[in-house]
C-alpha cells in the first residue's frame, strides 16, 4: 500500500533529471575526543552499520504504480541495503578544507536511486589534524531543510560523556533514558482512544473554515499580484531581472563553505533593528554585488532573492515532506552604498512578513505557490513570461549548544542545497553552537569558482559593521 505523496513533493522527482538532481545534503565535521582519533570514529559507525538499523523516515521508498494512476507515493518500511546507502572515502594528504569542499561537490552532483530510500550517507577519513567528516544527503521530496536539520539533532547530544548514541541514520531508542533525545508524552495528553475524537473534531473544525479559505483565497491573489505590480515585499515578483545566475544548468556541482560567529551577525541586526536573517540576504547582497560586478556580469536592476520560510508548527520538524512559503526579497544590488542596500533589503523583507501575517497557513501556500511558478516552470523544462527570481537564498536554524556524538563534537555543519534551471546559485546558511554557516551550491557549467564569494560575505559583513560604528 503506497501513502499520498503532496503535489509539492512530487514536484521535486518530476523535475529531477541527471543535469537536475534534487536532493539537499549537509556537511558535518567532527572533531574526535581526547585520546582517539578518525579510526576511534570509525570503529563505532562501523558498529551501529552492523546493527542495521535504519530510522523510519529513512525507510521510505518513492514509488508509483497503476494503482495509483501513476501518482508518486510513499511505500513504508523498505528493507534497507545500508551497505549501498553507507559508504567509505579518504581525502588525498594532505586533507585540507578544498579537497574536502572538491569531494563534496562531486558526490552532490549524483542522482539518488530511486529503486531505494532516497539518501546517502558518506563517511569521510583523511582530514587534518585527526578529524572527520559525514557528507550525508536525501532528496527534497523526503525532506525539506528543516527536518533534515532535525533528523541530526536527534542523534546528537549536549553532553560529551554520553557515549552508545545511535548512528544518525539509526532509530531514537527510548530505552536509552540517559540520552533525552525522546521527550516523553506530557501528563494528560491523549491517550490512544482520546484519537478519534480529536480527529473528528478537527475534521470538523476544517469543514468550516474551508469556505472562509475559498472565499478569501481571491482578495488574496489580488493583493499579491498588486504588490509585486508596485514592487513590494511579498511571495511574488515581476521585476527579476536576466543575469548570469538564470541560466539552464548541467548536473555538475560547485561547493564552498565558510563560517562566522553568529554573535557578529546578532550585534548588527541589534543595533539595525533588524532579524539575523535580515543580515544574511545584507551580506549576501554584497557579496554578490561584487562578485558579478568583477566579472562584468551585474544587471542594471537590483536582483530579486527567493527567500524560503517555514510553515511547519513546532514538533512537526520530522514529519517527512516539505512546508514552506516564500518571500521575495529585493537585494538592492543596484545601490553601491552598503548601508543602503542593507536598509532595502530590511524593508523588502519587513513588507512580506507583514502582508504574510495576514493571511492563513493555505493562502500562503497558494501565494507562494503562484510566486513559485515561475521556477517550477523552468524546472519541468517549460517556459513561462515571468522569469524567476535570480537566486534562492534559506537560513535553516540549527542547534545553539554545542554538540557531541559518542564524544566527538561537532565543529562545523556545512548546508548544501539544490540549483536548478533558472537559479544556478543557492545559497544555504545553518546556524551551528556559536557559529553560522553559508554554503553555496553552484552549476559547475554556469558559474566560476566560489571561493571569491565567500570573501565577498567577509567584506560586506565588515562594511556593515563599520556603517554602524561597531
């Protein structure tokens, strides 16, 4: 029996092809505890592969069949070959950072299989200085950015001496009491026959606000369309203008990944009166401002960012499939002064937030989806006569403590992410303890090395602080 895929999530196997992978994947390096070392790490991974135990999320097969009219669904409880899914590499000495962000970008250009569960995990030996890397990925339809944050959380811990921690591909045991990584069930919450009746009360409750939604999804598509008409903040734009970012694409990937103490990014939103988030479409404004101004590349018009936002309520990080809305954001790459740009992007972003507050969870669904057609146009290989925003650019929340597994802390969680025809740049940030990360994905085919944006966030991170005095 296959459960119901969402016509979002099957949009991302649809659209995906050999130049078109749509999985997103992070990077996760770890630094081993006092007296061991990469082969410590990997003698326990090892171990937790010969247990072979796969989580429930990571069991799911995509699958579609007559039966379903042809229709993607989600087929539960595959058995899981972990010895196809979990895999060894080494880095050639000396094992730096660039042979690492090098092999990285290269298992992210692969297609996942579809005959299995859609992820991979790849343990990765030869770093310098005794550390180790995990490279895992898993395909949008199965999980958005935010669950997929969640899912390694759960096989982390605060506390460095916890040790017998399951392998992030493993089932949270609630045996493991020691652990805390289950909460258990409050005092007074329902119990297995309380179910019932709540989910008719609910269905109830839906079955009335279901003309209200209809009656109000109209005005809704009015007012979005007239404010991306007058270029304000909100889920749709009309003014992206062409650049060398909205170009198709091949399966090729680019990779680079740098780190900031997030305490900086705080301190400038602070004395803005701005969001953390606000501060990174700033950075990244500038950065890419530079970037495609030294190669000749910057369009007239300010560049329009589509901006990700989740809609999932807390607790619901696990469940599988993806939901969000979106903004667009205007990036002011047009203004050469820093703190102008900083000041639009602020206001592009304040504008959406607001008209989104007014609306319910479905009508953003439908608004975003409107200012998504254009990209999912292009993904599907379609044309249409609004070009898409030039560049997708998400801030997943990651964990503010520190981190362990078996001991092992982790140093840096390094997000990749997925670009497509019409958006050859992605730019995906994570928070992680005190630091945050910008991990930019790229078409090889389309785009040059990376490594000079990564120093263009540094200087527009700069030039912000010193427009502020700090």
């Amino acid at each position: 029996m296959l459960l119901p895929m969402s016509p979002t999530d099957s949009m991302f196997l649809l659209g995906e092809s050999r130049d078109h992978p749509m999985h997103v994947g992070g990077l996760a390096l770890f630094e081993p505890p006092d007296g061991a070392d990469a082969q410590t790490m990997r003698a326990m991974l090892d171990a937790a592969l010969a247990r072979g135990t796969v989580a429930p999320l990571l069991r799911k097969r995509a699958r579609r069949s007559v039966t379903t009219l042809g229709q993607w669904g989600w087929e539960e409880g595959t058995p899981v070959d972990l010895g196809h899914h979990i895999r060894h590499d080494a880095l050639p000495a000396p094992g730096g950072i660039t042979e690492l962000m090098t092999l990285v970008a290269r298992l992210h250009s692969g297609l996942l299989d579809r005959s299995r569960p859609l992820w991979e995990m790849h343990l990765i030996e030869g770093l310098t200085g005794g550390r180790f890397a995990a490279y895992m990925k898993i395909h949008h339809a199965l999980a958005d950015g935010v669950s997929a944050m969640k899912l390694l959380r759960s096989a982390l811990s605060e506390d460095p001496d916890v040790s017998g921690m399951p392998a992030p591909w493993e089932p949270l045991v609630r045996e493991r009491p020691a652990l805390r990584l289950v909460p258990n069930p409050p005092a007074g919450g329902p119990g297995p026959f309380d179910l019932p009746a709540a989910a008719l009360r609910a269905a109830r409750s839906a079955a009335g606000e279901v003309a209200g939604e209809v009656a109000g999804m109209v005005p809704a598509i009015a007012g979005t369309i007239d404010r991306a008409r007058r270029q304000r903040g909100g889920p749709l734009t009309l003014s992206a203008p062409k650049s060398m970012l909205n170009v198709p694409i091949g399966g090729a990937r680019r990779f680079a990944a740098r780190s900031w103490p997030i305490e900086r990014l705080r301190l400038v939103a602070k004395f803005a009166d701005a969001t953390v988030n606000d501060v990174v479409l700033a950075m990244c404004s500038g950065a890419l401002r530079t970037y495609m101004n030294d190669l000749d590349a910057l369009p007239a018009d300010p560049l329009i960012a589509m901006v990700p936002v989740s809609l999932r309520d807390q607790g619901q990080e696990t469940k599988a499939g993806n939901e969000i809305g979106v903004l667009m954001c205007n990036l002011a790459t047009h203004l050469a002064n820093p703190a102008a740009r900083f000041d639009a992007v602020r206001v592009s972003m304040r504008e959406g937030k607001n008209a989104m507050r007014t609306r319910s969870s479905a009508q953003i669904l439908a608004m975003s989806a409107l200012g998504t057609a254009p990209l999912a146009l292009s993904m599907l290989g379609l044309g249409g006569p609004i070009r898409p925003p030039n560049v997708m650019i998400s801030n997943v929340p990651g964990p503010s403590t520190p981190l362990y597994w078996n001991g092992a802390r982790l140093t840096a969680l390094y997000p990749l992410s997925i670009p497509v025809d019409g958006q050859a740049l992605n730019i995906t940030c994570t928070s992680t303890d005190d630091e945050i990360a910008f991990g930019l994905t790229a078409c090889r085919r389309a785009l040059p090395p990376l490594a000079p944006l990564l120093d263009h966030l540094d200087d527009e991170l700069g030039a912000l602080e010193h427009a502020l005095g700090l």
